[in-house]
C-alpha cells in the first residue's frame, strides 16, 4: 500500500510546475492534503461534501486555477465534468482513479478558454470568499407581491402562466474593483462573469447576445478589440444587453434605478455608465433617465470597453418572468410623474390606442383593429410620433389603454394608477412584462389571442415563431375584443 507522501508525488507529477492549484478533498484525506499543502504554496482546499453547485462558486471565486485535483471518489467523473473549466487553458484537471495497484492520478488536459459564470444570488458568496473583488454596500430586502392584476384572455396563452404571487429576492448594491463592463452589457472580474452581464436574475433564462456558453455555468470570454479605456472612480452600470431599445430600457434600465439612488448616497461623485457607438444615447432615453433623477451631467457614454476601477452593479427589481420587486413601484411612478410634468397641458383623451408600425410581430390587418378601438372612443396614437413624456401623459390621464403588446406599450409601467388595458398579442407572444408591469400596478387587463402566420413546431418558444405577423380575426376574437372594448 502506497504511503501518503508516495500519493502526493505521483500527484504532484501529474501536475507539474503548476503552482496555483485546488484540492477536492473529504476530511478523510487530511493526511494526502497535508503532504500536497507541502509542496504547493498557493493551494486552496474544497470539502467535496458540499453541492457540486457549492464548489463552483467557491472555485470560481478563487480562481481560476492552474489545476485541479480530485481526491475522492464518489461523483468525480460529474465534478470533472462539471468543474474543468475552473482550470485555465493549458492547465491539468486531475482526479484519481483505482487500479489493482491502489489509486493512481490521471491528468485531463484543459484546452478550452473560459470564464465562469456568476449568478445573481451567488455575489455573496463570491464576494465573502475573496473580498479583495469587491465589496457589500447596501441592501433592500427581499418581498413578496400578490399580484394585484385582473386578467382575461380571449384564448389560452401557454407560454405565460401568470402566477397569482411573486417572491423577489432582496435587491443588493455592490462594488466591484477593477471590473471590465462592454458595450451589450458583459461584464468581467478577472475569470468571472458577474450577473451584471445578464438582463435576468433567473439563472435558467440568462441570455445575452454578446456572450458564448459553453453550459449554464461557463462561456467563452468576450472578446476585447484592445485594451478597455481605464475609468478612474466609481461608476454605477446601467447597460442593457440591447443599447438603445425602448422596451429593455423601460424595464431592465429602469429596474436598477433603486440602484442608482443609493450609490449617490454612498458614492456622490458616482456617475451611471451607459454605451453607444457614437458616444451620445437618443433623446427620448435621456429624458427617460433625467426623469429618474440621472441628468446629462450623471451619466458618462462610452464607446468601447472600459476598466473600471470600482463598478457599482446592482439586483434588478424587474427579472422577467421570475418576479417583480414590490420597492419598483415607486421609481416607476417617480418617473412617470416627472415625466408627465415634463410633457405640459394638453387635450388628452380618456382612451387610448397606441398602434404599431414596426416590420415584425405586425397585425397584417391592423386598419380593421384601429377602426374598431375609435369607434370605441379610443383615439388611435403612433407612440414614435409623439415624445416619451407625452406618451407618458397620455397614459397617466387616460381610464382605458389599448394597444398590440410589446415594448409599445410599456408605458403602462408609469400609469401611476390602476387602469383598463386591452391589448392584442399571439399565442407565440407571452405578455410577461405585460402582465409583471399590471400585477405591480393592479391594470385590468384583457388579452386578445391571435393565432400567428407561423405557428410554433412544439411546446417551446422559437424566435422565428415568437417574432411572427398574425391576422386579427374577427370570427374568432371579435367578440371578445367588442365585450372588452364596451367596458
């Protein structure tokens, strides 16, 4: 039988020169990891007891490592699968194998580049295992919303189940020391991607365009056309994985604004960091975060990648479709009040109808739908025509909205009061942020379900069939429009 010093050195050998090293262990091998502590000076020991979930937080706080080494048994073939890519490219994950010989080290080289992925609830950990990322500065608890929505839908709408209650987590600022932020939103600590990176804290639904997985728990690193502008100071990350889109604007972006507001009380020289190619964000969004209390002089645009020498990053309180945070009704009447003011007085209508022009997701009979809703009494309105602020206004003054979902509608998040909302969607369009802005602010909401030109191949979404033209029909859905319209 091979003593432990004999393990050690045929573990060690596997390794090689590699000194910033990770040992898996149970407290059975206390004896093994006394002779690799020896011989490494820079390694770091796991208590392979915990969740595999556990050990990649704690790994990816610590790493990445130039190896990795397994010495227990029970699971390592789902660890090694699981955990390899907290072993740098170029670099050994090892584990051990039995023979008749006794157990014998087997190096599995590591030829992937990549990043580990942070989640949301996971900063904590993260940050109490290397404090020298960041740090805590402020946090609002987590609450539960019963959704205060009254919805009727012409047909059934599968993909959204509209839940009667929400649980949001607590909402935590944070800063981050020498973070790297993109333009689409990814952003990186050392071999970490924080869940900044993402529009979601729902870990199943992380998705940006800008970022490659590689599984749910690694990507490829975004790449860096040259080194990233350094950024001396404290900067608070307002990006959203879609620069200048109105519909991710008027939910994530605004969903971080509790964040902005307690950065500047801790922070006061804190600016809000923003992207756009051209270095300048489109008017109406400017409006929309100076009516979040962000004026042109708070937020600095940049172009390109940037170092930031301590990021301020935050939970959002909108993470759709997992929950809305009860604390964003405040910000988005907050904002929809300043915006109101900002509009002036006008004759505005008690029923509104904000159509849609856009090439995707078009009703091809839209004429007939319009001409419904104003025979309804509804004045028929092209958001893009008219300013945030008046559309804002149009919102805040009138009992009844209409529309075809979507980020054109939106503006229903700042109504500041109840109000009666019909809108027409398709089965392949879920109202999630529809129906998350109405369970925040009690709208009565009616959905006319129309059936897409093309309809989804199975039970799951695809973007093909999600971004598909449909028809209204009138045999179909008419009653249900005209009973909805009559209220």
């Amino acid at each position: 039988m091979t003593t432990a010093t004999d393990q050690a050195a045929e573990i060690a050998g596997a390794v090689g020169d590699r000194a910033h090293v990770a040992v898996l262990a149970r407290p059975k091998h206390a004896g093994l990891v006394d002779e690799l502590r020896r011989r490494w000076a820079g390694v770091e020991v796991l208590d392979v007891r915990g969740s595999v979930r556990e050990l990649h937080v704690r790994l990816a706080a610590l790493g990445p490592f130039d190896a990795v080494v397994d010495l227990a048994f029970d699971g390592a073939d789902d660890r090694r699968e699981r955990l390899a890519l907290h072993v740098k490219q170029g670099g050994v994950y090892v584990e051990r194998e039995r023979g008749p010989a006794g157990a014998r080290p087997v190096g599995h080289a590591q030829d992937v580049d990549a990043v580990a992925i942070v989640r949301e609830h996971e900063v904590t950990d993260v940050l109490g295992a290397d404090p020298s990322r960041g740090r805590l500065l402020h946090t609002v608890p987590g609450a539960s919303l019963a959704s205060r929505a009254t919805v009727r839908t012409s047909h059934p709408l599968d993909l959204n189940p509209m839940p009667a209650a929400y649980q949001a987590p607590p909402a935590v600022l944070r800063e981050w020391y020498d973070a790297v932020a993109l333009p689409g939103q990814a952003v990186l600590s050392r071999g970490l991607l924080l869940p900044e990176s993402f529009s979601t804290a729902d870990g199943h639904r992380q998705v940006n365009p800008s970022i490659r997985k590689i599984s749910p728990w690694f990507a490829h690193p975004p790449v860096l056309d040259g080194d990233p502008e350094p950024l001396e100071g404290d900067f608070v990350h307002l990006e959203n994985v879609v620069p200048g889109h109105f519909g991710h604007a008027l939910t994530e972006q605004i969903s971080h604004v509790w964040a902005w507001h307690a950065a500047r009380r801790a922070r006061p020289g804190a600016r809000a960091l923003v992207f756009d190619p051209q270095g300048r964000l489109p008017g109406w969004q400017t409006d929309l975060l100076a009516a979040a209390g962000i004026s042109a002089d708070d937020l600095y645009v940049a172009t390109g990648p940037v170092r930031v020498e301590r990021l301020l990053g935050s939970t959002p309180m909108f993470s759709r479709p997992a929950y809305v945070h009860p604390g964003l009704a405040t910000t988005y009447d907050d904002v929809g009040r300043a915006l109101e003011a900002g509009a002036g007085p006008a004759d505005r209508p008690a029923k509104v109808f904000f159509t849609r022009r856009i090439g995707r997701r078009s009703c091809r009979n839209a004429d007939e739908v319009e001409s419904r809703f104003a025979a309804a009494g509804y004045r028929v309105v092209l958001p893009e025509e008219h300013p945030l602020a008046e559309q804002v206004a149009m919102v805040r003054a009138a009992t009844s909205v209409g529309g075809f979902a979507g980020s054109g509608v939106f503006q229903i998040a700042f109504a500041g009061a109840p109000k009666h909302v019909v809108l027409l969607t398709t089965e392949n369009y879920p109202c999630h942020n529809e129906y998350l802005m109405s369970a925040l602010l009690g709208h009565r909401l009616d959905l006319v379900v129309c059936r897409p030109d093309l309809p989804r191949p199975g039970p799951t979404f695809t973007r093909e069939s999600f971004q598909s033209d449909f028809v209204f029909d009138s045999g179909r859905e008419g009653a249900f429009l005209d009973d909805a319209l009559a209220e």
